[in-house]
C-alpha cells in the first residue's frame, strides 16, 4: 500500500473534560489495511463515567494502529493514522497465528476481523474456537461475553445421577469454579467514588412515607391527553422530580455541597437520575429543573435511558449536578439507604409503590404507598431539615393541586 505525503490522516483521542485525565481503547472495529467511512467508528473509548465513540475523520485505509486494545491513552493522544490516497487490501494484515488457529490467523475458516485481539487471546487462553462463535457485538464482532458465554455452554454437562465421586447434581465432588473478571474503568470509577463518599462524609438516612392515590389519579385522568399533545408517556418520574425541586427551593441547604470548611450554596437545581445500564450505573444531569415542565422532563429522562443504554450519553451530560434521584423501584427494591453521589450533600431514594393497608380517620383503608429515603452529609444537614425536606415532597405528591394553585 502506497502511503502519498498529504494524505495521511491522524485519529486522536477526543478531548476529555477537566476531571477526566485517561481513557481506556476498548476495542478497534478495524484493523489495518481495511477502508474506513468518514463518519465509521473505528474504536470504543472507555473512561470513567462514559463509553465514547472514535470515528474516522475522513475516508480511506487504516494504515496504522499506534496502541491497542486495553491500552491507557490520554486526552488528545495519537492512536492511529488513516490514508485517504490509499486503497484497501483484499485482507487484513495476517493476524500472528496461534496453536488454535493455524496459519492465516484464522479460526474455524471465519475471518478474523470480527475478534478483536483481545478477545483472541482471551478465546485461546480458554480453549474456545472464537472463529465459530456468535458475535453480539457492533456489526457481529465476537465479544469477551461471548467468549465467556462459550465457556459455559461447552462444560460437560452434569449426570443425571450423582455417582460415585460426585456431589448434588453429578458435579465433581469438591469443583468450585472461579472466575476472575478485570473491572471495566466504569465499574473502577463508581466503586472509587462510593467508597469515597462513605469516608468522606456523615451519612444519615432518614424515610418517609408517600400515598400515591393522587398522583396515580391525575395521572391515569390527562396521561392520553398528555402523550397526544406533547408526544411523550406521562410517567411519574416528572411528579417526583418536580416535587424535588419544590422541596431544594424550600431548603436549599439539601442543594448545596461541602468544599474543605465552606459551603457553596447552588442557585440553581441541577438533578441527576440515576440510570442503571450494562456498563454500570450513569447519572445524567438535568439541568435547570425547575425552569422544565412535565413534557420537558419526561423526554430528557427517555432520552438519557435510550442513550444510556448505547453508551451514548456524553462526559458534558454526566457532569455536575447537585441533587441525585434514584429510583430502585423500577426493579422492585422496597427500601434501601442510597449512597450520597459526591460532591452532592444528598441522595433521594424512590422505592416501588405498593397497596398496604393504612389507618385513615380511624378506619383501614387500602392505599399505593411508597417509601421515600434520604441519604444527606450531616456535616451541613441537619435532621430537622432533612426530615421537613422529606415532609415537603410528601406534601407535594399528595396533595398535587396545591403546586398548581399555587399554595
């Protein structure tokens, strides 16, 4: 391949932000010697809140892969060059061969494009044909799951009776299988900052319970009038962050954050929601809350659960914040203590909405009630703020038309 001076491409790692100092290549998409389409992502960019895409800059031939799947690279670092004069081989460079491939670098006959190098060794290391499998990646590259996926399902499968030698279920007598996994750079971040949280701040939680009946009401009686006029589902994620920022306006300590021995009180409300995703938890930021109405919200919050689950969501959309809402009753958790998302000074828990029998005017009734917990910093907190602060968001999902009248 002629490389003609002029023509040659470099492909950078994008700029970080401030807080991010290293990046982790995940996989290359291409190898060398294959075309790229300007616009075509060449490589997935790992750092500690976000997977970035790569892409080519401009069309042409990859003709140079300077680092690595699995290497570390810094904000602006030269990862690979790109010849836009040049034109494609028939096949990729030929891959080193290894004692279960054979010449060529090939497995099973499949090309090896679709296993990245990392997978390969991973796959060989195991004794799995990767060439054979499946893949679930981007564009059907085989992925480590799918490597680790094939280690499962090729274990000789269990005698129907436990023989001699063997324990409950015809497993080898004392076979305790273990599986050491690296933890993605996701996965590092979010045990870091939790651990930090916890040694850094007084955490305190304390609950409260929510009758839902009238936010399911007003819901259930506008929710197809909602969705036609603004195109987006009526969910209850609007009336709770709406009732968090009623509350922060109440007592705007909740919204503030510790800096050494300073409080920085914020004048605006910035809300993250916690979002669950395979890559692990990301908090999205919605900013300026209170200046959004229920359609606003409902669509940035579909968003980010859409693009969350891509990894599409940027390092701008993940940063910042001064008040968390997590929300565990999407996975049907009842209570739990939620842990602070610093340099926030608190932490909303929502759990999941059950009918539980409640005394009302000296009766029992049947009623949709929710536990609500908050974490907060009692270092700048105290209970009877939190415990009002609490009070004030019951208040509002309760009795909604109040907010409306405003009373």
């Amino acid at each position: 391949m002629s490389i003609i001076e002029g023509h040659i491409v470099e492909v950078r790692v994008p700029q970080l932000s401030e807080s991010v100092t290293e990046a982790t290549l995940v996989t290359w998409h291409k190898q060398v010697g294959e075309a790229v389409a300007e616009g075509e992502n060449l490589i997935d960019v790992e750092t500690d809140k976000v997977v970035l895409e790569l892409p080519a800059s401009k069309s042409g031939v990859l003709i140079k892969i300077l680092k690595g799947d699995g290497e570390k690279v810094a904000s602006e670092e030269l990862v690979a060059q790109i010849d836009t004069a040049a034109t494609a081989v028939q096949t990729a460079v030929p891959l080193t061969p290894s004692p279960l491939t054979g010449e060529g670098g090939r497995e099973g006959g499949n090309n090896q494009s679709a296993v990245p190098p990392s997978v390969r060794k991973l796959a060989h290391e195991k004794e799995i044909d990767a060439g054979s499998l499946q893949g679930s990646g981007r564009g059907g590259r085989v992925t480590k799951d799918d490597v680790l996926n094939a280690m499962q399902q090729t274990k000789p499968a269990p005698s129907p009776l436990a023989g001699e030698g063997r324990g409950e279920g015809g497993v080898p007598a004392g076979e305790r299988i273990e599986q050491r996994v690296p933890m993605t750079r996701i996965r590092q971040r979010i045990a870091e900052r939790l651990l930090l949280s916890q040694q850094n701040a007084a955490i305190l939680t304390t609950f409260n319970e929510v009758n839902m009946q009238p936010v399911i009401e007003l819901r259930n009686k506008y929710k197809d009038a909602f969705e036609q006029k603004h195109g987006i589902k009526l969910g209850f994620s609007s009336f709770f962050i709406h009732a968090v920022v009623q509350a922060l306006q109440k007592f705007p300590v909740i919204n503030a954050s510790v800096d050494g021995t300073d409080i920085i009180y914020h004048g605006y409300f910035d809300i993250g929601v916690a979002i669950g995703s395979e890559r692990g938890l990301v908090v999205p930021i919605i900013r300026d809350a209170d200046k959004l109405s229920f359609a606003d919200i409902e669509k940035q919050i579909a968003d980010f659960g859409a693009r969350a689950k891509l990894g599409k969501l940027t390092l701008e959309e993940l940063t910042g914040g001064t008040f968390t809402v997590s929300n565990g009753g999407v996975y049907g958790s009842m209570l739990s203590t939620p842990i602070i998302n610093p340099p926030q000074s608190a932490i909303l828990g929502i759990h999941v909405t059950k009918d539980r029998p409640m005394a009302e005017n000296g009766q029992v009734v049947i009623r949709p009630m929710n536990y609500f917990a908050l974490s907060y910093d009692h270092r700048i907190i105290d209970g009877r703020e939190a415990v009002q602060f609490l009070a004030a968001i019951k208040e509002t999902l309760e009795y909604p038309g109040r907010v409306l009248l405003d009373l």
